[in-house]
C-alpha cells in the first residue's frame, strides 16, 4: 500500500513538472516564435518599439524582415505589416544608438491572424571620455601651429554679372592642450570682382574646425583666370595662413535676338474667264490677288495659257493689300484650254519661291467660219493684231503666212560712283542712273535691288511714264556692318532682263585693325597687327586659317598702338598663307604666298654673301698675280 502511494506521489509531481514545462516553452515561443494559424490568408503584424529605460515610443526605428528592410515606425512608435505566406521569418529592429533585437515569427499554429507585439530596445551607454591634463601641466605643453583653410573647388567658371560660390573650411591646428582660440577671417579679390564671407570669424577650440561660404560676384568682362586671396589669422597666437583660389570668367555670349515671326501668305481671290470664247479674237482674263504680311513684298504675276507663258511682271505690294489683274489673249484653235495665274514671291536667284496657282477651263469655238468664207482674198491675208495689256510685252498675232513679231525694253545701266574709302558710322551715298530707250508700253515698271557682302540691304521699285534717264538715290548706313573691305552688288531685273554692277569700298575709323610689315627672318614669318581704330581693342585672336594654327589669343591693342607676332614655317604645310585677326567688332584677313613673296632681309642677305664672295675672288686673283711676277728663276744664264 506504502508502494503504490508513493508511486502515485511521483506520478502527481511528474505530471505537475512536465505541465510545468510545456507552460514555460509555451511562453518562450510566444515571445520569440509566434506561430500563425493555417488557415489565414495573410497575417497582420503590429509592432510597438519602446525604450528600456523611458518606456517612450522610439520612431524611424528600421525594420527588416529576412535582411531586407521593410519600413519604418512612426512618430509613435508604431509599425503594421501584412505577411501573405506560412513560411518562418526574422524580423530585426534597428535603431541608431540602441541595440538591435531580433524576433521570429512561424505561421503555423497561431491562434489568430492579428499579431501585436511590444519590443523595448536597450540604448546603448556611451562611455566617458578620460579628461586630458590640466594645459598648465608642463607634461603637455602647448604646441601653435598656422590655421588650415581649404576651400572647393579650388577654381570656378562663370560669366560677367553672375555670382559663384566656394566653400570654405577653417581648422584650428593647435595641440589639443592649448587655449581655445579666435579665428579671423578675410579675403581679397582684384578689381572688376566683389568677394565677401557670410562669417568674418569665430572662437574655435584646438582640433576643430568651421565651415563657410565664400561669394564672389563677377564685374568684369575680360575673360581670363583672377585669383582670390584668402586670409585666416589665429589672433591668440598670432598665427596667419594664406591661400589662393581662382575665378575663370568666360566670355558672355551674346543673346541672340528672337526673329518677330514672319507672316506671309498669298490668295488668289478669284480668277474670272468667260466659259465660251471665239477663236482669233481677244478675251480678257481677269484675277484679284491679296497679300497677308507684315512687310512690303514684291510679287510675281504669270499668266499660262495651255502650259505657255503669255506674261510675265513684277508688282510691288503694301502690307495686305490687293489688287486686280487682267490680261487679253487670243486662242487660235478650237476645243478646251486653260488659263492659269502663278503668284509668288521674288527674289533673285530663288528657285523654289513661295508661290500659288489658281487654274480655269474654258472652251474655244469658231464663231466667224461663215464670215470668213465670204471675205475676199485681200482681207483673208491682211493681218490681224492684238496686244497683250500688261507691263512688259507686247506680242502681235498675225496670219499664218506672216512671222511673229517681238518688241522688247532696252534700258543702259550708267556705272555707279561710290568712294574707296568711308569712315564707319557715315552714310554710303550713291546714285544709280538708269536710261530707258525704248519700251513696248508704259508706263514700264522695274526693280533695283542693293545687296553689301551678298546679303541685301534695300531695294527700290521704278516706274516709266515715258523714255529718259531717272535716278535712284541710294544710302546704306556703314554703323551695320564691321570695319574692313566689303563688296557692293547693284542689280536690275525688268522683264526678264538683268544687269548688276559690282564695287568695292572699304570701312575705316572707330573698331579697325590692319596686318602691317610682313617679313621672313630665318625660319619666321613676322608682321605687325595694328589698331588703326578709335577704341582699345579687346580680346583679338590671331590665327593663320590654312593650317588651322592658333598664334595669339585674348590680346588687347590700345588706339593705335601695334604688336608684333611670328610665325615658325618649319610648322607650315601649305605653300600659301591665310592671315585672320578678329574681335568681336572689327576682323582683318590677309594671304600670302610664300613662293612669290620678296622679303628685304633676304634680299640684303644674299647681296652681302654675293659681294665677299667677289671680293675673295678679286683678292685671290690679285694675289695669284703678283706671285707670277716675282717668282725668282731656278737657273740663271751663264756668261758668255
């Protein structure tokens, strides 16, 4: 009985141990492994991240699941997640200054599909620093050294009026048992800049630093590279450092003006013709025609008829104007055919102008076959005329057995006078004389058109009421063009006839440069540049285009003042040299040709070598001479 009592004992205290048992692992795996029922869809983890200490929400607090990280808490602390499969994860909160935890969730078996957990993290404890001697201790005495200023980028790129900025960075290098000291600081600029600090100085202790920023505002607008000066001086030790930093100021281009936006645009409002007309006889065609723009145009009008050109004329039109047109034509065979009107713009040389076309049909019966049988032999062969009525031609129709007949313009195109040479700024005036012989019909209208260095500058519409000489006064404003040779091209254009003249005039005065004295010395070709204008000249460029060398840049020329430059031929390759020195308002070019080109050094040289080559030869032979003369006889005659 005793036996069995204490067995049954020991049965109760096992049973009690291990319910003991499975309570605690029970509650280990609740706090590190949380195991989710199978049958959820997707679980929902909530967690609460808390300091040890404060028991304060911790926020931005990392979260990372399986190493990778997967949000943030919030500002309290908070941070909710949706986990869609059963597999076993890590979840790790990391936080600056605490230690990191780890906790793993098993979804398997748990309970619910909610999961809330708290986790406090333990911040970790900073340890003191040990405190340094006294600075009065002799063991450890004070060691001054100069400041360190760095300052980035070391160089910096900007354009006249702009504004940079550097940073700047001062460290005290004083030993770390000396005083706290007071830091000034100041830079220097060269004129044409503005540089200033956002800190003038401040108090720092040895082995640390400040930073700031440097500002310099670019008044200049010569490019180059300035450099900057920057200053930092320890007052308590009276310690100084100096160091350098550079500004490069680039040349501004010049904004280029937006182009007002050009309307143009032609309609040919109506184009009228009969539908039916007689053969041999006349039939007026009319047309209306308008102009959208916003400048005066000069516009061509062409009629065909049947694909052939029966007229051709120019017609000066004002801003949206239009006008009407007609013309007489004669059709000489029955059946249908096509009047067609061709407007466009003209300019010389253009050969796919803006242009419109408007077509009509009509057909052409003979309305006189009867009449014509019964007119006698004399009326038949009697000519029939016609004139087309517009500006320039005048066609006769005539019988079959009479040849057509062709009255043309004959117009003499006077020479033009213009000076060589005309100071810049100063009005080119000119007369463009124009004698008209002979015309088939007036008034005869015609063009001049006026172009400088194949670009045009004005033009002039003329009419003729009868035969004579007209003049065209022309003036062209030199303040629009650089100084230096230009070209003038004068050209005329009536129906079809044109001529042109061309002349040639030079800009001087105000921006002028000029290549002067070109010499060969040696292996150097030298020549002078030369600023023959009424300013200082900045920023030239000299370069020799031909062998694509750059000589000088970036040089400034006062009012007439001159600077020598040389070339090295054993550099050159072409026989033939082309000189170009520019700035933004004037520019010069010159060619040489070395084959032909005469130098006077050269020229000097090879006389001086020529004449001591004679004189040695004169001298040689003077004494070769006198040798021969008294050279003594080996024998003597004996007496006799």
């Amino acid at each position: 009985m005793k036996k069995l009592t204490k067995i049954a004992i020991i049965l109760v205290l096992f049973t009690f141990l291990v319910s003991i048992s499975q309570n605690a692992l029970a509650h280990d795996l609740i706090n590190n492994i949380i195991y989710p029922r199978e049958s959820c869809i997707s679980y929902r983890l909530n967690l609460i991240v808390l300091d040890l200490q404060t028991k304060t929400p911790i926020s931005n607090a990392k979260i990372y699941m399986d190493d990778k990280l997967i949000g943030k808490t919030n500002q309290y602390g908070k941070f909710f997640y949706i986990i869609e499969d059963n597999k076993l994860h890590k979840i790790r909160i990391e936080k600056e200054g605490y230690l990191p935890k780890t906790i793993s969730i098993y979804p398997m078996g748990m309970a619910s599909c909610y999961f809330k957990k708290i986790v406090y993290l333990e911040r970790i404890q900073e340890q003191p620093q040990p405190r340094p001697p006294s600075p009065i201790n002799p063991l450890y005495p004070c060691e001054p050294s100069n400041p360190l200023v760095l300052i980035f980028p070391s160089i910096k790129e900007g354009y006249p009026s702009d504004t940079i900025t550097y940073k700047l960075k001062i460290v005290n290098k004083n030993s770390f048992f000396c005083q706290p000291s007071k830091i000034k600081l100041w830079v220097k600029c060269k004129s044409g800049f503005i540089c200033y600090t956002n800190k003038k100085g401040t108090i720092l202790a040895p082995l640390s630093s400040f930073t700031t920023t440097l500002y310099v505002k670019i008044l200049t607008k010569t490019p180059g590279i300035y450099p900057i000066e920057i200053y930092a001086k320890d007052l308590t030790y009276n310690k100084e450092t100096k160091i350098l930093g550079f500004v490069k100021v680039l040349k501004k281009k010049k904004p280029k003006p937006k182009p007002k936006p050009k309307i143009f645009e032609i309609e040919i409002l109506s184009l009228d013709v009969p539908s039916e007309v007689c053969i041999n006889n006349e039939t007026e065609a009319k047309a209306k025609v308008k102009l959208i723009s916003n400048r005066p145009s000069l516009l061509f009008v062409n009629w065909m008829l049947d694909d052939n050109l029966i007229s051709q004329t120019l017609n000066f039109f004002q801003i949206n104007q239009t006008k009407e047109f007609s013309i007489n034509f004669v059709v000489k065979e029955e059946g249908n055919h096509t009047i067609k009107i061709i407007v466009g713009k003209y300019f010389p040389y253009d050969y796919n102008p803006i242009k419109k076309i408007k077509v009509k049909s009509f057909y052409a019966i003979n309305c006189t076959k009867e009449m014509e049988e019964n007119k006698t032999e004399e009326e038949i062969t009697k000519p029939k005329v016609s004139y087309h009525r517009h500006v320039y031609h005048r066609h006769v129709v005539v019988s079959e057995n009479v040849s057509k007949e062709e009255k043309r313009i004959e117009i003499n195109f006077l020479p033009i006078q213009i000076p060589e040479k005309i100071k810049y700024g100063k009005k080119l005036n000119f007369s463009v004389k124009i004698n008209l012989t002979e015309s088939p019909q007036y008034p005869t209208y015609l063009t001049v058109f006026v172009y400088v260095d194949e670009k045009m500058d004005s033009f002039y519409p003329i009419s003729f009421l009868k035969e004579g000489l007209k003049e065209v006064k022309v003036s062209i404003d030199t303040s629009k063009y650089s100084a230096g040779n230009h070209s003038l091209f004068v050209y005329l254009i009536v129906n079809g006839i044109s001529k042109n003249q061309t002349k040639l005039f030079e800009i001087v005065g105000a921006h002028c440069i000029e290549i002067l004295d070109i010499q060969k010395i040696g292996n150097y070709l030298y020549f002078k540049v030369r600023n023959c204008g009424n300013y200082d000249e900045e920023n030239i460029s000299v370069k020799e285009m031909n062998n694509k060398l750059e000589i000088a840049k970036n040089i400034t020329l006062k009012r007439n003042s001159e600077k020598v430059f040389g070339i090295d031929l054993n550099e050159i390759k072409t026989k033939k040299l082309k000189l170009k020195v520019e700035n933004d308002y004037a520019k010069v070019c010159k060619e040489i040709s070395l084959e032909k080109a005469i130098f006077i050094s050269e020229i000097f040289f090879k006389i001086v070598i020529i004449l001591l080559i004679a004189s040695l030869l004169a001298y040689g032979i003077y004494r070769y001479q006198q040798i021969q003369i008294r050279k003594i006889p080996e024998e003597f005659p004996k007496e006799i």
